[in-house]
C-alpha cells in the first residue's frame, strides 16, 4: 500500500510540476517572433477591413450626392479578390475568434447595418457610402515589445507604435495560441 501511494503521489507531483509551465509567461522573444511573422497579414486584413479598403475598379463612377450604400467593384488586378481572400489574411494573422468579429463588420448585413463589402458574380464590391475607412497605426516599434500579462495559452504584451496622426504611443496587443501558432486576439493597426 505504501509503495503505491508513493507511486501515485509522484505521479501527482510530476503532474503539477508539468502543469506550472503552462502558468508561465512567455518570453518577450518568443511573442516578439511571432508578431513579427504576424504583422503583414494583420496590416493587409485590417487595411482591407476596417482601412482605406480594396482598390476600386477605376472605371466606376462614384456620385458623391449617394447617400445609400453602394457597392463597387475590386479591380481586377488586386490581389484579393473574393470574400475567401479576405477572410484566409485576416485568419492568418488573428483569431478565429476575432476574425468573426472583423467578417461580421466587413460581410453581414442586418436591421442595424449594411455589410462594408459584398460579392457579386465572385467579385468583391465595397461599399463607398456608409463604411467610412477608420485611422491606422503606420507601424510597430517590434523591439519595444514587452510581455506585461499571460500565460501559455494567452497573453498581452506592450508595444510602441506610430500612430496615423505621426504621433508614438504605446498601445497593448492581445495574443493566443492556436493549433501551438501565436495569433492576435484583438486589433492590431
């Protein structure tokens, strides 16, 4: 009896010990890498989604007496085309959870609000109208990042960035881990 509870016991203690690096937080590095892999997509989807947008076909016509949404077309030459293109750069770069929240935004309409974009015949339109682009951050200052809160499964961390005003400010990015890959948990421009 006195051996197996000594067994189970160091079982126990293995298990908790195990368990402490999972409390851990991570390494400036560790997130440092990862946001520096992150940034090009999350720049694309967000510059797409909540920016200036997707370049216009040029040869449509914009009223600027329109007061209802209307939507035109991507050029024909820009890279993301479809609302699956949009959505595989912003899954890249974020959550799955947080990208639901950018696609509800930039794809859903309902009794409150029209959707930013919509496909017609597989071809991406914008709307011009209603969905004003909102301010970016211009870049991040990746060697200021510091882990400030987390663990292995989430964390915060600071970082200074150039606002669209050229003012530096320090904003706070949210991170998860998905499938063992860091993604953002939040807006990142």
């Amino acid at each position: 009896m006195r051996k197996i509870l000594s067994i189970v016991s160091f079982a126990l203690l293995i298990c908790l010990l195990s368990s402490c690096a999972y409390l851990v937080r991570p390494e400036d590095k560790e997130i440092r890498e990862a946001l520096e892999k992150l940034l090009p997509d999350a720049y694309t989807a967000t510059y797409i989604i909540y920016g200036p947008g997707i370049e216009l076909d040029p040869e449509a016509e914009i009223d600027p007496t329109w007061k209802n949404a209307h939507y035109i077309p991507v050029a024909n030459d820009y890279p993301y085309r479809t609302v699956d293109a949009v959505k595989a750069v912003a899954l890249r770069a974020f959550s799955a959870d947080y990208a639901e929240d950018m696609f509800e935004y930039a794809f859903v309409n309902n009794d409150y609000m029209m959707s930013r974009y919509t496909e017609y015949e597989g071809r991406l339109s914008m709307d011009v109208v209603l969905k004003k682009p909102l301010k970016m951050a211009k870049e991040f200052y990746t060697e200021t990042l510091h882990v400030v809160k987390g663990n292995s499964f989430a964390c915060k961390a600071d970082i200074e960035c150039l606002l669209a005003n050229d003012e530096r400010a320090t904003v706070t990015l949210s991170f998860v881990k998905e499938n063992d890959v860091w993604k953002l948990d939040g807006p990142a421009y």
